[in-house]
C-alpha cells in the first residue's frame, strides 16, 4: 500500500485526486467516491477513515469535474442592465457597490462565486464563464440580458422590475418605492413646502419610471403640479438642475433620484443664492444609511434610503433557492427616510 506521505511527496503542483486518497487508504476508487460524496452502502468507520485521508492529503473536489456530474459550475452572474452607459458612473456607482458587497457575501456563504459579467452578452467572455444563474441590476426597455437568459433557459434574478411584457414569471427583488416616495414626498410638504419638485434621470429602468409615476401620482392627490426636469444623456445635472431652479414657479423643494443630482441642486441653489433649506429644501434617494457622504457635505442632506446590500444578499439567495428546485419568489425591501439638515426649517 503506498503511504500518504508518498502520494503527497509525489509531482509538485499536482492537484490530488480520489486515486491519490483510494492508493492511500487501500480501498478502490469507487468506495472512496461514494465515502466522500455520502453515497452507497459504506461504514461509518470507512468513511470516517477516507475523509481523515483525504484531509491529510489535501485532497479538494475538482470543480469541473463535480460540475459535470451535478450540472452546476458553483458560479453565479452579476451584471448592471445599463452601466455601460455614461452618466451611470457618476451617478448610482454607491448603490452597485453596497449591491455587490452584499450578494457577494452571501454568495460565499452559500459556497457560490460571483462574477461581474458585462452587460452586452454578445462579449466572449459569456461563453468563456459557465455560470448556473444570473442577477440583473436594474434591467432596462428590450434587455439583451433577459432577452439571452430566456434563448439560454439560465436562471434569472433581477433587481428592479423587467419593464417589458414576456418576463413577469422572473422573481425579483424590488425596494418599497410606493411607500418611501411618499415617504419622503410627505416630509417635504409637512416641513412646508409648497411646490415640490423631482429631478428625475434618463435611464431607462423600472427605478427611474416607478419613482417619476409615484411623484406625479402623489402631486396629483395632493392638488399640486408636477414639477419634473430631467437631465439629457449627455448632460451635467448641474444644468438640468439650474432650468428647475430658474422659472418663475420655481419648487421650494426638490428630491433628486441619486446623490449626483442632490449635488446639482445645492451647486444649483448657489449659483441662484438660494439658502438651503430656508429658500429651498433638498431630498436624494441613497444606498444605505448608513454609508458616509450626505452628511460630510456643507449641507446634510436628507435621504431616502435603499438597503442595496439587503437587496444584494436577497437577490443571490433567492437565485440559489431556484437553482435548488424551490418556487420563485418576489421580495420587496423597506425603504428608510433619513431626515438632515437640508430639510428642517427653522
């Protein structure tokens, strides 16, 4: 019987197989197998015996192989629907960040890898990474994402809802929209303001959509005009902000989509000495709030704050639940109104 010591002495950098542990315990591989994989009439004894060998020896499955047999590559997608676009950087990079960092921490608790995979899946390297599912953040009008996963039958999470018809059986993970607008909408009138405007974003995304509908809607039942400006493409906020600004029913509070807009405002509100909040009230949507940045700048600013990390972690467990056979689910996450000092007036 050859020893444990030789098979581990044997070729330098040579990944140790079941061959190794079955020369070194004396059984044959198959017995080994099935020890290590719970399988088969084995005793107790030898199986505790082929695990203690396969420790000693540093044997680890090799994934390949285990993801031919059990059809899983033990690999998960992340992909954001629209950052290939250019404002996109500057503008939600918090919320794909907090996003990320909570899907992958539960991804490797759940003995997944995740992967950041470009949002054109007509890139190479598709094909190049086996993946069992896909998360996509914020899917926008005739996604190439989605449109892929259904030709492919990958599994599918996303982020935000699908907006074209065809994908209402794709769970998803969405933030309570309808009740933190309101939210934020109803501390802005009860702090006094009477006209309250939305500098909204062009992305093409549910997100976007779904807070401008809940803004007009809420002006609606509340007798009040809607106010909306929106940034071109191409476009520094800052002027999108400053046309808001500028009219002469000009709103004495706004609610930016993102914290690069709740910026354009109170550069906006400089240029035109305005005083923040007494002149003009301030409001930004956020990815947590519990990260820094709002509160470090001259003036604090109130935020309406989505838990992109929970929405992360949910959206990884909820692909793993499908992955393993489970119905498909929606989860909708609270959102948190964080009041500063841009809104409270003396």
């Amino acid at each position: 019987m050859t020893s444990r010591k030789s098979a581990r002495a044997g070729e330098v950098g040579r990944r140790i197989g079941i061959r190794d542990v079955a020369q070194a315990t004396g059984l044959s591989i198959t017995t080994v197998s099935h020890a290590l994989h719970g399988k088969g009439q084995i005793a107790p004894a030898t199986r505790e015996r082929v695990r203690r060998a396969a420790e000693e020896l540093g044997y680890r499955p090799d994934p390949v192989a285990r993801g031919l047999v059990s059809g899983r590559t033990g690999i998960l997608g992340l992909a954001v629907g629209h950052m290939s676009d250019r404002p996109w950087a500057g503008t939600y990079r918090p919320y794909y960040a907090a996003f990320s960092a909570g899907a992958t921490m539960t991804a490797v608790e759940r003995d997944y890898a995740l992967v950041v995979v470009p949002s054109d899946p007509a890139s190479g390297l598709w094909a190049r990474v086996p993946m069992d599912g896909l998360i996509i953040v914020d899917p926008v009008r005739e996604d190439p994402l989605l449109a892929d996963c259904a030709r492919r039958r990958m599994p599918v999470v996303t982020d935000g809802r699908p907006i074209d018809p065809g994908y209402e059986d794709v769970p998803t993970v969405e933030s309570d929209l309808e009740h933190g607008m309101a939210e934020v909408l109803d501390h802005l009138r009860d702090s006094g303001a009477r006209r309250v405007g939305l500098l909204s974003g062009p992305e093409p995304d549910a997100y976007t959509q779904d807070s401008e509908r809940l803004y007009r809607e809420w002006c609606a039942a509340a007798g009040r005009p809607a106010l909306v400006e929106t940034p071109a493409a191409s476009e520094d906020p800052v002027e999108a902000a400053l046309r808001l600004l500028s009219g002469p029913d000009r709103p004495d509070a706004v609610h930016g989509l993102n914290e690069t807009y709740g910026q354009a405002l109170v550069i906006a509100a400089r240029r035109l000495s305005l005083r923040i909040p007494d002149d003009l009230m301030v409001s930004v949507m956020r990815e947590s709030d519990q990260s820094c940045g709002t509160e470090d700048w001259d003036v604090p600013l109130t935020a309406l704050s989505l838990d992109a990390r929970r929405l992360g972690a949910e959206s990884v467990t909820i692909l793993i639940d499908v992955l393993d056979g489970k119905a498909p689910r929606n989860v909708m996450v609270p959102c948190t109104v964080v009041v500063r000092r841009s809104t409270l007036r003396a």
